[in-house]
C-alpha cells in the first residue's frame, strides 16, 4: 500500500499498524476489507428510511472501525453525525452526511489504487 498517499488524505498509517501491533500486512488487509464493510451503506439506507435507530447503529460500528484503522478523515466528520443520532436528531445527522461522504468516498478511492500499486 501506498504509505504517504495515504497519510495524505488523513488516514495515519504508522497509527494503524501500531494498533495491530506492528503487524503491517495484517493492518494492510484489515484496510482492504474496509471497502466491502457493510456499515456505510447500512447508514445511508437507516437515514434515508429515517430510521434513526439503525442509522445510530450503523454510524456508531463505521466510527469504531474506522477509528481502528486510524482513518480520522472518516472519524472526523462521523463523529458529529454520531452524536445527532444518539440523541434522536436525524436532520442534524443528515446536514454532516455529505462531509462524511466525501471523505468515504476518498478513502475507498486511495485504498483501492494502493492496493493495485502493491
């Protein structure tokens, strides 16, 4: 994988391996397995049902992976829409979805062409 692109965009890769105990191909694999997490999508089908509920659940388990893998662009801009949703307030969450999207979405992206450089 490709370290410094991906320090680049906010994902803190010495972190990451250090949390799984120095063990970089093991960290590098949890990392590609990020993208088929069903979390993500599981959030945008709770709030778009405004199933808040579901939607806390989802966000909660993406915040704690993506706090794992020490992806703070992702835990960043989650950590709000947590917060709105365990307290019942969905349009809140829905006003930081796209801040959240957009770095999801960058993340997916850097993995995806780390793991094709490796």
């Amino acid at each position: 994988m490709n370290r410094e692109k991906m320090q680049a965009i906010g994902i803190d890769y010495d972190e990451g391996v250090k949390r799984f105990a120095g063990h970089t191909n093991l960290y590098e694999k949890f990392v590609i397995k990020f993208i088929d997490d069903p979390s993500y999508q599981a959030l945008i089908q709770a709030m778009d049902a405004d199933d808040v509920e579901n939607a806390f659940r989802a966000a909660h388990t993406l915040k704690g992976i993506a706090g794992n893998l020490s992806f703070h662009c992702i835990t960043e801009p989650l950590t709000p829409m947590v917060e709105a949703l365990r307290t019942g307030n969905l349009e809140a969450a829905k006003e930081k979805y796209p801040a959240l999207k957009f770095e999801y979405e960058k993340v997916c992206a850097c993995i995806r062409a780390s793991a094709d450089e490796g």
